[in-house]
C-alpha cells in the first residue's frame, strides 16, 4: 500500500512519462492557491468576495496538509531515508518538507495572529508554495549544475559589471552631484541611476542633464550594455548545451 | 488544366525558384490590403478619401475572393484530399481555408451589420489576411519545428521568469504598496512594474520611490534581465542551427 | 611614377600590415572633417569661430579633391579599370568614387547656392564622407557577404517582427483607441507604441493605461523582445563565425 | 622567511587552490574600503559617524601600507624583478603597485591638503582601490587575451554602430531641429537622443514628436539594436570558448 502511494506521489518513482495524475493535479492546486493569493491583495477584486476566497485558501491549505502528511509517511521508501522514525524526521528537514510545512502554517497561524505585518509575512508565505513547483522539475537540475560549472565565468562577468557600475556611478556624482542633488547628491543615490542605465530600464527619473554628465553617461551605456550581456549569452549558450547533451543522453538510453 | 492551376497556385508545386509569379503578386495584394486598413484608421488620412479605400477593399476582395475559389476546385490535386467532394470540404476546414474565408466574409458582411463593434472585428479580420503569408513561407516550419524540439528549454526558462516576476512584484508591493497605492498596492498592479523592468522597457510610469525598493528594484532587473534573456538566447541558436542544417541539406539534394 | 602612387592610395595593392601611411592620414582627416561637420551645427560651438569651421572645411575639401583626381589618374593600373579613358570614367562611376565627387562638391557648391534648404543638404553631403571611410576596411565585406547567406534567416525573423508588431498596435488600438486618442486613436499612432515596446526602449510617452491594454502590452513586450531578438543572434552568431574562419584562412596563408 | 612571505602574498605562488588566506583577508579588505568609501558620501549615513569612518578609513590604509612594503621588499623573489635594488624599482612601477601607492597616497595626503576639489579626487583615489582586486584574478587575462584576439570584429561592430549613431542623430537634426529645438537643435544634441535609443536606454527625456521624426527614429532603434547587439553577441560567445578552452587545459594538467 505504502509502495503504491509512493510510486504515485514521488516524481522519481513514477515510471510514466513526464508526471503521475494526482501529481498533476497538486500542480494545479498550488498554481490555483498562488494565483489566488496574488488575486485577493487587489481590492477592487476581493470587496464582498472575502468569503470565497478563504473557502478556497482553507480548502486547498487542507488538502496540502494531508499531502504533508502523505509525503512523512511514505518518506523511508526513499533509499535515503531509511529508519522508521529517523528516516522521516531527516525527510522533514528537507529543502522541499520545510517549504510544503512552512506554506501551511502561514495558513494555519492566521487564526491565532491578526496583526497587519503578520498577515503580510503570511502571504508571502503563501506565495512561497510557487517554490514547491520545483520539486516536480528535472531540469531545474540541469540550470542549477550550468551554474555551478559557468561560476567562475560568471562571477568574472558581474564582478565587472559592478566595477563598471561603481565607477560610472562615482564619475556621475563628482560631475552632476551639485546640479542633481536629489539624484546624483551621492554615490550610493547615483547607484540608482546607474543600474537603470546599465540594464537599459531607463525609467527616465535620473539622468544626466550636463554635457560631460550625458557624455559619461553615453559611454555607460554603451560599455555596460555589453558587460551586462556577458554573463546573460553565457548562461544562454552553456544551458542550451546541455539540454541537448540531456536529451542526447536520454535518447542513447532509451536506445 | 486544373493541374496546371495547381502548379501555379500551390507554392510546393511550383518547379522554380521561389514563389510563382500569380502567388508573388497575391503576396503583394495582402500586402497592400494590410497596409490600407491599416491606414484607414487615421482619421487624418482617411479623410475625404473614404471611397478610394471602399472601391480598394472591395476589389481586393473580390480577387482574394475568386482565388479561394479556384483553391477549392485545386485542392484535390494534394494527395492528402482525394475524393471530389469529401477532399474539398477537408481542404475547405485546413487552417489556411478558414482564414481565407474569414477575411473575404469579414468585408462581405460589412454591407449588413454596421454597428460600431462589429465593423471594428471586420476590420481585425481584415487586418488578419497577414496570416495568409504564411502559406508561402516554408522556413515558418522550420522555427515551429525548432519551438517544438526546444519546447522544454523555453517551458523552464519562462517559468522562472514568470517565478521570478511573481516574487519581485510581491517584494514591491509590500515595501511600496502604502507609499505608491496606485502603482504598488496591490501584487497584479505592481506586476505590471514587473513586466516593464523585466523586459527593460521601463516606460517610466512606475518606478520603486524608497531605498529598500530601489536595492529590491536594481537585484530584480539584474536578475531578471539575465532570466529574459535566456529563452532568447536558446531560440536564436536553435533557429540558426535549424536553418543551416536545411541549407546543407538542400544543397546535398542539388549534388 | 604613377604606380607607386598606386601602391600608396589603393588599400588592397599596400603590401605591409594594415593601411598605408598616407591612407591612415587620410582617415584621420576624414574624421576630423566629420567631427567637424557634426559639432559646428551647435551654436554655442560655432559662434565666433565661423572663419575658423571655414578655413579647415575648405582647406580639408582642397586636400580631397587632390585625393580625388590622384585616384582618378591611378584608377587604370586596376586590372578591372583598363583603357585609358574608358576605365576611368567606368572608375569615376563605381560607388565610392561618387561618393567622393559628392561630398566635394558638397562643399564647392555652398559658393554658389545659399538658400537654408540648400545648405542643410550640402552639410548632410559633407557627413556621408563618413562611407568614405569603408574603403579601407575588408571586414566590411565580410559582413557582407554574412548579411547575403543568412538572408532568408533575417527575413524570416524581421517579418515575424512585422506581423507581432502590427498585431499588437491592432489589439491596442482596439483597447485603448478611445481613452487615449492621441496616443492609441489610430493604428499607425499605436505603432510608434509598438515599436517603443518591442524594442524595448520604452521612452514613456506612449503607455497602456486599462488593465486589459497592460495585459496585452504585457504580453507584446514579453513574446516580442524573443522575436526581436532573433535577427539580433542569428547575425552576430554568423558574423562571429566568419571572421573566425577568415583568420584561419589568412594564417594558413602565411604557413 | 621572505621566501615564505612570497608564497602567501603572491597569488600565483601559492599552491593551493584559489588565494591565500591572507589575500582573502585583502581583498575583504578592499571591499569593506570601498563601500565605506560609496556610503559615506551619502550625507544622511555620515552624519555624526565622522569620526568611525575616518578611524576606519586611517586603520584601512595603515594595513594596506604595510602590505605595500611587504610587496616591495619580496618582488625580488620574481624571476622578472631580479636586482635587490633594481628589481623592487621595476616593480614599483609596475601598474598594480603604481595602484597601490597611489590609493595609499590619497588618504595620507588628506591630512595636508583639505580643498574640495582635491577632496573628492582623493576619494576617488580611494574608490581605485576596486582596482587593486585585479591582481586576484586570473580570469581577467582570459577576457584579455579575448578582447585582444576579437579586436578587429569589435572594432568594426563598434565603428558600424558609430556611422549608425552619426547618421541616425544628423536625420532627426534635420528633421526635428525646429520643433525641439532644446533636444535635436543641433547634432551633437542630437546625438544624446541617439546613444538613448541606440541603447534602448529611452530615459524618456529626448523622442520625436513628428511622424517623420517617429518613423526615422523607429528605423533607428530596430537597426541600431541589431548593430548594437553584435559585439557584445560576438564578445559573450568568444569569452565563454575561451573559458571552456582554459578548464580543459586546466583539467588535463591535472591528469
């Protein structure tokens, strides 16, 4: 019985392609619950519809709970976690068991506590279930060992991206500080600007406004667009190749 | 003589290079029809020359129309539609078919119904005819074929976009949703900040005011440019190994 | 006499490194005619300085029609330009000799006409010395020839561009074509918004208002910086692989 | 003994994996220095810490003088800077101890000078100290080498992208010269509306208001981003190679 459950309810076990039914479903839930919980913070949408928004949320929090608790007893069926009892309490401590505990009990204290803040923080929590979506995804996996491989690369590439924003930052406050106070008044104020510029955002609140600000500013631009790019075609070119490594090694599996 | 209406209408038929001259100039009617309802919008333009883009309309209808004639009664001529009747019905319910029809009834019907919506969807219609070019066009297959294989790279990389724009929008609300009602007060009103850092349009309507929402702010359009840019990166790459991969091939047919 | 001026002035017949010195002069004086062209239409530049922008336009202009009629009496140790007359004039008619003949006289006519209209064209003539400069580069065919190969790629991209685009402007003219008429009220004045959004720039003087134009714009920037992006990687990718390639072939050259 | 120090001071001595726990400690150091130097030039945080940040600032440069004239007195362990008094003149003129003395320099000249003006060079000397963590990193002579090798790709990407700006500037000068006078008045002015578009930057405080201006200035961004997007597609691609060459030379040393 407890095999069947497991073989139904762990993403590795399951011998199908892509996700066993009940597994789906708990994905529909959970992006059910966020979009929900995203949703009801908007007041013109939750006014007179309070009700059936916390029907939902104690619905779906309650069959989260029994998911929870599904997932602790089928937990020593894993070769990692043998040991009746010690098996589960090292699953509990796990990554994804301490999120899926987390996300209910920011449902479940909502009784006990009603400050504003605390509500807020409960919330945030509930959104957190978004993270619980990871557990379903192998190529998660796959992004997190490019990362890990391109590390050098990569801090290289934002290391300099950050020189690069520190100076154009200190240039721009020593040449437009007095003009802009309100904008440039500081190196950490004309940071702002420079992260604006460097992502090319421009929301068009700080910019130079002198002819050596706007010449400084130029070349920001045009030297920061292409470090900022760096780490990004990295990242790029180093997952789309192994993607294809994955799918070229599943495919020699399967063969 | 259908068979030779055939070679001149189907682009697969055609021996030569490229389209026939009658699909090239059919191109260049739906060109020139987009671009006159298109421009009939502009009441500056449109003015006093109300029946110049009425006879224009209506001629060019009747052409598309006398074409999806000739289109059925060419059809059984494809293999896949054989059988007189049965064949053109099939043919008659392909993709390409119903848009035909569809932007010929959506002129035809204007002369019933005049009211101001239905004339503004006869005119979406007429604006559809764009999708008729793609009948011509067989890279088009090659990108569908490159957005299916790389289907899972681009399902995870918008994931953890969209991941990411979720939690950066709830940040936001919650560090500016009482100082910026309008803009942060709520998650989906300060989604739509998110979207605009993220893909770094930055329109300059809504733009984090506190210190905890810039530095909140800056972390979000860095990470999140880099984020963007990955499902880009990954389709470019794929696209221009897909359309070498066919350039080689036609030219190993050729010897 | 004649063919040492030869191996002097044209680029490809040098056979040290790089240019020769007399063309790396001439580059030099091209870019300071350039630069000059550009800073005198600023008026807190050229008041008071007019003789001074004169002299060293009129006396640069000397020094180009020398250039002028040296490459004119040098055209026939071409091997494409024989015939003592005939290749000469058949010189005199290739791309780049027009261009010099222009832009002097660009120059040679602000004697004779003096109308403002005039003026600004002749000045404009005097800013295409700038193409001048493409002689001396051979990576310029390169790209060339990069651009022709991957033709049908970057047609196929830009025309998906095109249709997103236009798409897009429809839909927001649809949405918000009556809450802001100047901006939405007609679809070509919802493309400017179009081409803001995908290209991402996003200046903010055009911006959806409604949720329902949000979502769409939302989507339009999204989906269309992958489109946008598409050309944008394809080129680079080629003209990385080609300049590669060329540096194989010229070091194995060398050996 | 000053073998031993050698081997601790000097990263490419030390067999360890990555730096010595001294040079961690340095290049802490350095960090903390240079963010003490951003932040306290923002009025609201230094305000009545006067006294903290120059306690931190003197103790600070205290170490790192000593680390200088450790440097100096074991350069000539360096096969380079052979010499006892020689070698250690070489090396002081070298560019990471020129950095050196002069970040060292900047505070303790503080103490005779106090004019604004040579103030804020001083703490831009500070701020230098970003600098000095190149010595730390050997990935940067990779970017080097990269940025050596692809040199005549960038610069005619770069030049390309130039002619684009100077064109794009001197069209909308002549087109909306009149009209906004403040923005596009003259070419140079011009050319900030240029470098923002061209970057996609779009602050939002330069566009053209025209429809002629609209149109040559949606050519502009579709072109230019294209252009703009080359080197850095071709410098990512290149620096990611390069890397990759390095880990797998790296990895069959080890072997």
């Amino acid at each position: 019985m407890r095999k069947r459950v497991y073989t139904i309810l762990e993403p590795s076990a399951w011998r199908g392609k892509g996700l066993s039914p009940v597994n789906k479903v708990i994905c529909l839930l959970i992006l059910v619950s966020v979009v929900a919980s995203i949703v009801e913070t908007e007041p013109e949408v939750l006014k007179g519809r309070e009700d059936l928004f916390s029907i939902l949320e104690y619905s779906l929090t309650g069959i989260f709970a029994i998911e929870y608790c599904l997932r602790i007893w089928i937990a020593i069926e894993k070769p990692e976690y043998t040991g009746s009892i010690m098996g589960r309490i090292r699953y509990a401590l796990s990554f994804f068991a301490i999120i899926d505990l987390l996300t209910i009990l920011a449902v479940v204290l909502t009784v006990f506590g009603t400050a504003p803040l605390l509500l807020r923080l409960f919330r945030l929590g509930r959104i957190l279930r978004l993270a619980r979506l990871g557990r379903f995804s192998s190529a998660l996996n796959t992004l997190q060992r490019v990362l890990s491989t391109r590390a050098p690369d990569l801090l290289i590439s934002v290391g300099l991206a950050v020189t690069i924003h520190i100076i154009a930052s200190t240039l721009l406050y020593f040449v437009e500080g007095r003009i802009q106070p309100e904008t440039f008044g500081s190196i950490p104020r004309a940071m702002w600007w420079g992260v604006v510029t460097l992502t090319t955002v421009g929301y068009g609140d700080a910019y130079p406004i002198t002819v050596l600000g706007k010449i400084l500013g130029s070349v920001t631009a045009v030297v920061g667009i292409g470090v900022i790019a760096l780490p990004t075609g990295i990242l790029a070119a180093a997952f789309s190749d192994a993607m294809d490594e994955e799918r070229k090694k599943s495919s020699g599996d399967e063969n």
